[in-house]
C-alpha cells in the first residue's frame, strides 16, 4: 500500500520537480554552453566527456587557469550544480568569464545531461 501512494505521488509530480532533472532540456541548455565547450572536444573550454568524478583542471593537454587547477573540485551534480549557479564566485580567478546559470531548475537540466551525455564511449 505504501509503495503504491509513493508511486503516485511521483507520477503527479511534474518533470521538473524530479531532483535528476530532465536529461532532453537540458540538452537544449547545452546549446548556450556550446560556444566554448563540446562532450567529445576541447574548445576554448574543456570537454565534458568524463567530467562526473574528474577532479577539476586535470584534462590533459587542457590550459585551465591556476585558480581551477588548484580549486580541489571533483565535479559532481552538487558541485556543479555550486559552479554553474556562479561560476566566478565558486572558483574566483577561473577563467570561465560566463554569468552562469542562475534558474536551479535549468542547472538539474543540464547536470542530467551532463550526465548522461557526458559519459565516454571510449
């Protein structure tokens, strides 16, 4: 019976009350982020392919700026959940100039599909 008023009442909920967030807007989100970033390349900023438990500043090959090397962040959906909300108040000195994202609910968004897009086939 318990089980059975819990499953309804996750079914009531809309999609963007989940706290996984919805995965397919927030690839839509992604678009804003494209301009610098890619999943599979390093643009002007890193790829996110592997970033769920990679310690920030540590893509090979990357430039990053001393303030992110040295930040001591593993990226996950609670730090970057911290870092997107504002990304030059989480890490002062990063390199990352963009505003952020400051809607909670677009950053569950995006970190679901961080998360899922993110994940390296290789």
């Amino acid at each position: 019976m318990r089980l059975r008023i819990l499953a309804a009442l996750a079914l009531a909920l809309p999609p963007a009350a989940s706290a996984a967030g919805d995965a397919a807007r927030g690839s839509q989100i992604y678009e804003r982020c494209a301009a610098c970033h890619s999943i599979e390349r390093d643009h002007t900023g890193p790829r996110h392919c592997g970033l769920f438990g990679r310690k920030a500043g540590t893509v090979a090959g990357f430039e990053y700026s001393a303030a992110m090397k040295h930040s001591g962040i593993v990226w996950n959906a609670k730090t970057l959940d911290r870092f997107l909300a504002n990304p030059l108040k989480a890490v002062p000195g990063t390199a990352m100039g963009y505003a952020g994202v400051p809607d909670a609910a677009e950053r569950r968004d995006l970190i679901a599909y961080l998360a899922k897009a993110g994940a390296c086939t290789k």
